[in-house]
C-alpha cells in the first residue's frame, strides 16, 4: 500500500463524477499534509477510475474526475 492509497480508495466509493478536495480534506483522508510527491503518485489514480484533473496551489484544492469507462 502507498501513502495514498487511502485518497484513492476514498474517491472510489465516494463515485462522483467530479469531487474537489481541499488540502485540508486530504489531509483528514490520508492522515498527513500533501507534498510535492504528490505529483508522482497522481497517475495511481487511475487504477481505482480518477484522474487528477486540476491542482491549485493557490486555493489549495485538488479537483478529481472520473475516468470514462468504455464498454
């Protein structure tokens, strides 16, 4: 298991088309302040059907989507 495993397994059963998270959010999912690692643990992802769409620093959030699945 990753140190973000448990955002990804959240963004799973929580389904939404689109959910945003703040930094703060995230931080009470994976129990510790997001870092600049994120950027290389985003694309896991999309083994549990999200992508990260959108990441501001300046608002502190992180804007996720659902991957399209093809029949």
């Amino acid at each position: 298991m990753n140190k973000y495993e448990p955002l990804w397994k959240y963004l799973q059963v929580d389904g939404s088309n689109t959910l945003t998270l703040d930094f703060e959010q995230i931080k009470n999912i994976i129990g510790f302040d997001i870092d600049h690692s994120f950027l290389n643990y985003k694309k896991e992802a999309g083994q549990f059907g999200y992508q990260v769409k959108k990441i501001s620093l300046k608002e502190k959030l992180i804007i996720f989507s659902k991957l399209i699945q093809k029949p």
